[in-house]
C-alpha cells in the first residue's frame, strides 16, 4: 500500500477569482487536492469549487492587513478526478483593496485501498521571524504508511522556505520533499509553500506542528493534511432462504476510524435504512453485519454505508448490485425471519377516514376535520399447498407487534408495505390444499428500528453441526464468519 505524489498544475493568481489548470497526466482515480492561500481584509474563505470538498481552512498571522503583514488563509479542496475533470474555479469577494489569491493542483495516487481518506488540521505563527511553527488546532489519527501534506501559507511575499517538517509525540515522519513554491505577486500578496512526507513509525491519536526555516521573516498558516488508502467497504449477498433476505456487510471500518456507520438499502434514488442500522456507534469495530429482510422483489438494488470518522467527516461507499427474485407473491414477518408465498387475489378498495364535523352557521355548512388517516381494507390472497397455508398461518399467529409485511413478486407500488392485522377469515376447499384468506388490515409504518431482523437462529447451528469443536473447526476465523454464513444452503 503506497501514497505517491504525481504532479502539479501551474500557479494561478488574481486579486478575486482564480481557474488553476490541472497537471497534465492527471487521470481517473487519482486524488486531486487544491492549495489555496489567499488574503483579504474580511478573512473571507474561498469559495469551493463544484464537483470538489473541501478539507479546511485555516487562518492566521500578526499585523495590520497590508502588503506582506497581516493575516493570510490557507484552505485545501479535494476531488477524486473521474476522468475529463475540469479545472476547479475558486474566488473571494472582489473589489477590496489588497485582496489576494493564488492556488495549484497537485495529484496523488494509490496502489491499494477501496477510495481515499483524508482529515486536516492547521495552526497558526504569529510570531514575525525566520522559525515557523504551527501546531494543529486538533489531533489526528497516526498510523505507519499515512501520507501527509503540509500546506503553508505565509504573508511576506519572498519568504522561501527549507527544513520543512512535521511533529507529533510518538509518530516518526520520513524526511519532508518540497513540492511547491510560489510568490503570489497579486495585491498585497503571500506565500504558497507544499511539502509531502509520510509515516514511517508509531501509531496513535496526536496533535502535529508544522514546521519550517524561512528565508524571510513573516507570520502565516500551517497546515497539516492527513491521506489514507481507504479500507472501509459494502458488500451484500443473498442467503439461500426463503423469504429471501440479504446480508449486508461493512468491513474495514477501524482502519479508517470510522465512529458511526448507517446501512441504507438504494432502489433508485431512494435510500431507505436497513433495519437496526442507523446511526450505530462502531468504535473500534471493524465491521457491521445487518440482515435485510425488506427488500423489494424483482428489481436490482444497491447498498450504502454512510460512514462518519473521528475527525467528523462523511465517507460513502456504495455494494455491487444486488436482485432478490421470488416465484410468487410473500407475506412476511421480518422480524422474525419467517414467511409464506402466497398470491394476492383481490385487493379493491382502500378506505380512509377523517375525524370531522359539519356545522351549520346560518346556513353554511362549515367543516372542521382532521388529517385523514391511513388507508383500511380487506385484502385476498390464497396459498396452493398444506405446507404454505400452514407458513401463513404461522406469520399470522405470531406476527411481531401484529405486523405483516406483504410484496408483490414484482415489487409493486400500492401493495408492497405493512400492514397492521385486525382479523383475517380463512377459506378451506375440502377438495385440495388450496387455501384463500381476507385479511381486515390498515396500512402502517414498519416496525420499530430497534427490532432486528433475524439473520440465522440457534437451531440453524444446531441443525449443522453436533458440537462445540464442530463448529470451531468449521469457522477458523471470527464470529463475524458465523453472522455471514448462509445456513439456508
């Protein structure tokens, strides 16, 4: 697994708006990051490119705002390039006397890892001589083979740098390459220094100080840009059971230190949270396995895996597609992990009230209601076989909270949803299995997050193996291998 530095476009300058190219040989999957350093007598932040994120910006320095004193900004943006990218277009308010702003792109790219993570930190010098030093403003995670970025930005326009390095108690760093340097002449001008380094030893949660020799005295930013090769990642993949059910797997999230972790099912561009995954605290976990036993039938879906780290960003990786087909309509309890195929016969009306009452006020007919509620009805649906008729009869017993889940075998809007059981009226035929059953129901919200759907039972385990060495001889690894097993095979 290696970080490496690619190249640089040409430096862009100009007192309010800046368009800087990006270096030639820049292509799909690498990582572009932007360096901005700008001055004006706001402060203001630049603006962020489309289509880019940005890391953070940081700002500081000592003087009255004026040529080669004051405060200066550093802001860094960052775009995983796609392929035919264009140039990023970044600008601070115009038409301020002194204002500044001068930026370059700069490439990396990875051998390894499923995307790219960064997080930033940046301080401040405000002492006016020729030794730098700026620690962060927070800690970052540390581990060997992390990729760093320092980012300076200084306000005296000449002021050159050498030994430029990193600090942070416990992390060794590898000698730091210069990148860039440049004089940003526009205005009351600044300093556009990068250098790139790495860790080489150690490990942990720190705080770094930027550090460099200068050429001239001046006060500025320091910043600190930590990459990763990313680990974390999605995968789905359908067990062998009926109702069907998928299992949904994020991996690799302690390599990322990932905090909180949200599973969403995708049909489209609609994102609906798979059962007991939302907002769950994976600290210090490496992954999180939930069973999805909701899924639309017949249509090919995606998973994602919102994943929020220590440092607060938001990282989302996506699964393969993913097509559960079924050979007739199913009523389920998903709570439970248990079914019944059955086909809907007649479903021909959907009542809804409204709580309301008319008031005769000289000779108007004045109406005051309530929202109208949920639809009410009475759905027909037929099993063919013994074995069906009694696995509908089971989801109907001892449906969770009184709660059915019912889909079409091609997912269908209108039908596929829960539905809250009243009473239900079964028709026997004395001449064959077959079975047809009104269902008196009101339509209803699935049940509560905080119920689980059933991914395998005990008795799955102990239907597979006969002892406890069984079980450890078949699954040399983690517990995790368990979870993930398809019993129903």
């Amino acid at each position: 697994m290696t970080i490496s530095y690619g190249a640089a476009g040409a430096l862009a300058q100009h007192t309010d708006t800046v368009t800087p190219a990006l270096p030639a040989g820049a292509a799909a999957g690498q990582l572009a990051v932007l360096h901005v350093v700008s001055a004006h007598p706001s402060d203001s932040q630049p603006t962020t490119p489309s289509g880019w994120t940005l890391a953070g910006s940081f700002s500081g320095g000592s003087g009255s705002f004026g040529l080669n004193t004051g405060v200066r900004r550093v802001s860094l943006f960052m775009r995983v390039l796609t392929g035919g990218d264009a140039a990023p277009t970044t600008a601070i308010p115009s038409g301020s006397s002194g204002s500044a702003i001068g930026a370059r792109v700069f490439t990396l790219s990875r051998t390894a890892g499923t995307g790219w993570r960064w997080a930033f930190t940046a301080g401040a010098d405000s002492v006016s001589d020729t030794s730098f030093s700026a620690a962060g403003s927070s800690a970052l995670t540390w581990t060997t083979g992390d990729f760093c970025v320092l980012a300076y930005g200084w306000n005296t326009q000449t002021a050159s740098a050498s030994a430029r390095a990193v600090a942070a108690t416990g992390i060794t760093f590898a000698a730091a390459t210069s990148r860039l340097s440049d004089q940003i002449s526009s205005g009351d001008g600044a300093r556009l220094h990068t250098a790139t380094t790495s860790v080489t030893a150690g490990s942990g949660t720190q705080t770094p100080t930027a550090t460099a020799t200068l050429s001239a005295a001046a006060t500025g930013v320091g910043a600190v840009l930590r990459i990763r090769e990313a680990s974390s990642d999605i995968t789905a993949s359908a067990q062998s059971v009926f109702p069907p059910r998928n299992l949904v797997s994020a991996t690799g999230l302690d390599g990322d230190d990932i905090v909180t972790a949200t599973l969403y099912r995708q049909n489209g561009t609609d994102l609906t949270a798979v059962r007991a995954a939302s907002g769950i605290d994976v600290t210090g976990q490496s992954a999180l396995l939930r069973v999805d036993a909701e899924q639309p039938f017949g249509v090919s879906i995606n998973y994602a895996a919102y994943l929020t780290d220590v440092n607060g960003n938001v990282w989302i990786v996506y699964s393969g597609p993913i097509t559960s087909t079924v050979t007739s309509d199913v009523i389920s309890d998903a709570i439970r992990g248990v079914g019944a195929a059955i086909f809907i016969e007649d479903w021909a009306d959907k009542k809804r009230t409204r709580d309301a009452t008319v008031l005769n006020c000289g000779g108007r007919l004045v109406v005051v209601g309530k929202k109208r509620s949920g639809s009410q009805a009475t759905v027909t649906v037929s099993t063919d076989t013994d074995a069906e008729g009694d696995a509908l009869q089971d989801v109907l017993d001892n449906a969770t909270e009184g709660v059915i889940l019912i889909r079409k075998q091609q997912t269908l809007s209108g039908v596929d949803g829960h539905l809250a059981l009243l009473d239900d009226d079964e028709k026997r035929n004395w001449q064959t299995p077959y079975r047809a059953w009104d269902l008196d129901h009101v339509e209803t919200e699935p049940w509560p997050d905080v119920l689980e759907a059933r991914g395998f039972t005990l008795q799955d385990i102990a239907d597979n193996f006969s002892t406890l060495q069984d079980i450890a001889d078949f699954f040399p690894g983690t517990l995790l291998d368990i979870a993930t097993y398809d019993f129903g095979s």
